[in-house]
C-alpha cells in the first residue's frame, strides 16, 4: 500500500521590470529535471510562511527577502507512472528581495521572464500555468 503525503510549499514571486524570476532545476534533482519553476521549497514544521519564503529564497537563489505579500493558495496533486505520490499546497508570495543571484546545485539556470514566455516553459505536472497566471 502506498501511504500518499501532504506538502506544504512556499511558492516566491519575484518581479524586476515586469519579468518574473523563473529557475531550471538541475541534473542534481530526483525529479523534473531540466523543468522550471519557481523559486520554492516546503514550510518546514512550526515554521513560519515568511520564514520558509526568507530560507528558500536565500537556499535556492542568494537574494534575501526584504518582504511578502501573499497572493493565494492553490492546491494539486503530483502523479509519477500512475501512482499518486503527494498532495500538494503551494502558498505564493510576492517577494521584494535584494542581492545578486547566485544558484545552488538544484538549478542551473536562471531567467527574467514575461507571463507569455512562461507559459511556454516545461514545468512539473503540478504547476499547471492556469493555476499561476492570477498571480504574475
């Protein structure tokens, strides 16, 4: 039997110049590699949104987090070879940050881009771009 999982995940929304901040995860993740999203990573346990974002932020891209508003909650499910896996809530904020970009191993590749060019990008099965587009 297969014991299906809850994730909480904070999602940053981070803009310059009307461009959102999107990265391409590495070879050095399990799953979706060479897929985009957005900075993201799971709220740890009795932490706080606006921690979580802050950590992440720093984690995943060097820029620290100057503030956060939230724009919304949406919720999916994330599926490999049929099997559900995990239910997935992802709380996105947008992020005021600060600081010059500097990856870690997870991604390999960052972009400024416009909601058109997003729309574009091979992204997980989760991140539907009709779930998103409220919020760019």
């Amino acid at each position: 039997m297969i014991r299906l999982l809850q994730r909480l995940n904070v999602v940053a929304i981070v803009k310059n110049k009307g461009k959102f901040l999107m990265l391409r995860r590495s070879i050095f993740n399990k799953l979706y590699q060479f897929h985009w999203q957005f900075p993201e990573g799971g709220v740890k346990f009795g932490e706080s949104v606006e921690k979580a974002l802050a950590r992440e932020l720093k984690e995943e891209t060097g820029l620290k987090l100057k503030s956060a508003r939230l724009l919304g909650l949406k919720s999916s499910k994330e599926t490999h070879f049929g099997q559900d896996l995990w239910h997935l809530i992802r709380i996105y904020c947008a992020c005021k940050t600060e600081g010059k970009i500097k990856l870690s191993r997870a991604h390999d590749k960052y972009e400024w881009l416009s909601p058109k060019e997003i729309k574009k990008l091979k992204m997980p099965k989760s991140l539907n771009y009709n779930d998103f587009k409220a919020f760019l």
